[in-house]
C-alpha cells in the first residue's frame, strides 16, 4: 500500500515528518519497526470512512487542530482505538496520519462503485426528493450503488442519490481548474477538504485527485512533489492554465496568464483574482512567492 511520503525531496526524510509518519513514542506501525524508536510495533486494520466527512485531528480531542478531513468513502490504515472515541492512523489516498472519530470508521469493505461529480448533494432515505435528506455529500465522496430505482441510485446502505450526481468508479474531469472553479464562494476553512469549507492545499488536492492524479495534502508537500519550477519565478508572462503559485504557507492555481483561483484568509473563500493583484498583496503582508511550478503533463 502506498502512502504520499515527504523524502520526494532529497533535504527531508518521511520519518522525519510526522504528518506522514505513523509512529509515536509509544506505538509505531509495524512496516516501521527498524527504522523508528517506539515502544511498540502493530500492524494496523483497514477501515473506510462511513461519516460524509471525517475530521482529523492533531490530538484525540475535538478542540485539537484540524489537520484534513477524510471523505466518505476514504480508506484508513487503523493503530489504535482508544475508549474515548478516536482511531489513530494513516489515510490511505495521501498518508496523512492523526485522529479521526472512531464511529466514523467501519471495517473497510469491496471497492467503491461511484464517486459523487456533483459540488454537493442529498441522500434520501427513500426515492423521493420531498423526503428529508439523511445526509450531505461533497464533490468526491465514494459510493457503493448496489442498484438503480427511478432517478436515483441506492447505495448498500440503502441511501437514495440523484442519478446525475453520479460518476462510475473510473469517472474523471477532465480539468482540474475548471474544478476548482466550481467551488468558488465556498468558505474558507483549515483542514477543510468539502464543497462546505475548504483551504488551499485542499482546493489544489480536490482538483487534481478528480483527475486522477495522485497529489499530497499541504503546500508545502505539493512544492516539493508536484511538476517542475519555472523560472524565473516572477515573471507572469508565460503562465499557463493549471501552473501552480506557491508562497509559504499558500498555494494557487493559473487559471490563464491573467487569472488565478485560490482558497485564501483574505477573502475568506475561494476566490478568482487577477494574478498581479494577489501577489502584490501576499508580498505586501511579507510572504514573498517562492515558486512556480508547470505539472507538464497537463500541458
């Protein structure tokens, strides 16, 4: 099983990096013993997330920072379960590793059959939009249909979603920017990762995992593993649709040489602004762009 690991760049080593590294004091993930100190070695149980979004957390605490969040459907690497409530582990889509409630985890079952296309959506509790949804479901969550009744398709779990909200398990966009397009005016929101809130690592993830490419969860992590620089780094003139900016702490996406879309604190949203606008503002509050890098095979 592979997880997303920060030694893609040659300065910086994954077991130095404890957002990828399933290792504590205490206890360590079993593929680790030899090469980490822990007082004990587990091999872990694959579970999926059943909530529409799974919160994970730097500490078992529903006050401790929200590092990401896990969308239903999404597949856990399990350590530890405590009695309090909360699963220690590794997401297995983008390695990252923290605390997610455990009642939001089940034993991972067979493969999903759909993934959600649509920004958002209901699931009803019968064939009928007049019923009261049970749940709301973001762009990229993961289903099993078991069958189609009407207009809807009806998950294992007995759920009613709207058949064109669907694509099949091997549905992908086309383009990621357009994508990202589509959640503008969604809040801003730390370690969010949903059409109700998200932040801008999350906005580039969301976007590039639609089509199906493999991307990390923070910005930093994405500098490092996604394309290759361009140089120089200020000048705009050659942008081109899909280039990614980064600065310490941020990321965002060229829309076309003129436009880029990013979810930012700024704004408090995501937001289409025009390119110089942004990082003469990001520079004037002392964070200087770092970085341009081209994934080449989007070009």
């Amino acid at each position: 099983m592979r997880f997303w690991s920060s030694d893609m760049a040659d300065h910086t080593s994954v077991h130095d990096d404890r957002r990828l590294t399933p290792a504590r004091a205490d206890l360590a993930a079993k593929h680790l013993e030899g090469k980490v100190k822990a007082a004990r070695f587990v091999e872990g149980e694959l579970r999926e997330v059943v909530a529409p979004q799974a919160p994970l957390r730097r500490a078992p605490r529903t006050d401790a920072k929200l590092d990401t969040e896990a969308l239903k459907g999404e597949r856990v690497m399990v350590y530890e379960s405590n009695e309090e409530g909360w699963s220690w582990g590794q997401l297995v889509n983008d390695g990252y590793v923290g605390w997610l409630p455990t009642d939001a985890l089940r034993p991972a079952g067979a493969p999903q059959t759909d993934t959600i296309s649509a920004l958002r959506t209901f699931v009803f509790p019968g064939p009928d939009i007049k019923l009261t949804p049970i749940e709301t479901l973001s762009f990229g969550c993961k289903l099993r249909i078991a069958r189609t009744q009407q207009e809807f398709a009806v998950t294992s779990d007995n759920g009613y979603v709207p058949l064109q909200h669907l694509g099949n398990a091997t549905y992908q966009e086309k383009d990621f920017v357009a994508v990202a397009d589509r959640f503008v005016g969604t809040p801003y929101l730390w370690g969010g990762k949903t059409s109700l809130g998200l932040d801008c690592s999350a906005l580039v993830q969301v976007g590039l995992t639609s089509i199906g490419r493999s991307c990390p969860r923070d910005s930093d992590l994405q500098e490092q593993a996604l394309g290759s620089p361009i140089t120089p780094a200020d000048d705009f003139s050659n942008l081109q649709r899909g280039d990614l900016l980064f600065w310490k702490g941020h990321v965002a996406i060229v829309r076309d040489n003129a436009t880029l879309v990013h979810a930012n604190a700024y704004h408090m949203a995501v937001a289409i602004e025009p390119i110089v606008d942004a990082v003469a503002r990001i520079r004037a509050a002392g964070n200087k762009l770092t970085s341009v890098r081209r994934i080449e095979e989007l070009a």
